[in-house]
C-alpha cells in the first residue's frame, strides 16, 4: 500500500514539475489516434511511388555512394560511424553523402 502511495506522489510530483496536469494515458488509444493518422489509399500509393523512384535513384549512384547512404539514411549511422567501418575520413563521406544527394537530385528531377 505504501509503495504504491508513494508512486502515486512521485507521479503527482513530475506532473506538477513539468506543468503537466492532463493525462492522455487513458489506455483507450486516444493518444495513439492524435499521433498517427491513418494513411489513405492516395497516401499510400503516393509513398510507394515515391520509394520506387528513390530506389531507381539510389541504384544509379556508384556502389559506394549507395552504401554511404544507405548506412546513414536507412541505418542511421553517423558519419563518424560510416568512417570508422569504411576506413576513412569523417570528412570524405560526407562530402560522399553530400553529393549523392545531389547526384540523386538530379537524377529524380530527370525521372519526372
């Protein structure tokens, strides 16, 4: 009983410190709905498009750029990271990954 009191003032607490005197965390979905909206089926077809001319861009850079890319963007990998792997200055990929960016700029502008 006690542990949970206490609980229960700490919660109080964090929401009185942090000015927060309103709860979404009713566990009916309520806050899952205000955050993600439903895709339609335009949206959705729109996406597909568009990953499809990312895919045909990103598979017509050279073999290095697509994977300095891929890393960063896909995997999340930072610079340093991608270096540290390939062996390199933190410096040249991305200069790398600047002008892939470019180069797949290009090349999707010439796409559509």
């Amino acid at each position: 009983m006690q542990e949970a009191e206490r609980k229960e003032n700490a919660y109080q607490r964090r929401k009185f410190r942090h000015k927060a005197y309103y709860s979404l965390d009713r566990n009916d979905g309520i806050e899952h709905d205000t955050f993600y909206q439903a895709l339609t089926p335009q949206d959705i077809c729109e996406q597909q498009e568009l990953m499809e001319q990312i895919s045909i861009a990103i598979s017509q850079l050279s073999e290095k750029q697509a994977r300095r890319i891929h890393a960063y963007y896909f995997h999340g990998m930072s610079y340093a990271e991608i270096a540290e792997r390939e062996g390199v200055h933190r410096s040249q990929i991305m200069r790398s990954v600047n002008k892939a960016l470019a180069n797949k700029a290009v090349i999707l502008k010439n796409y559509r």
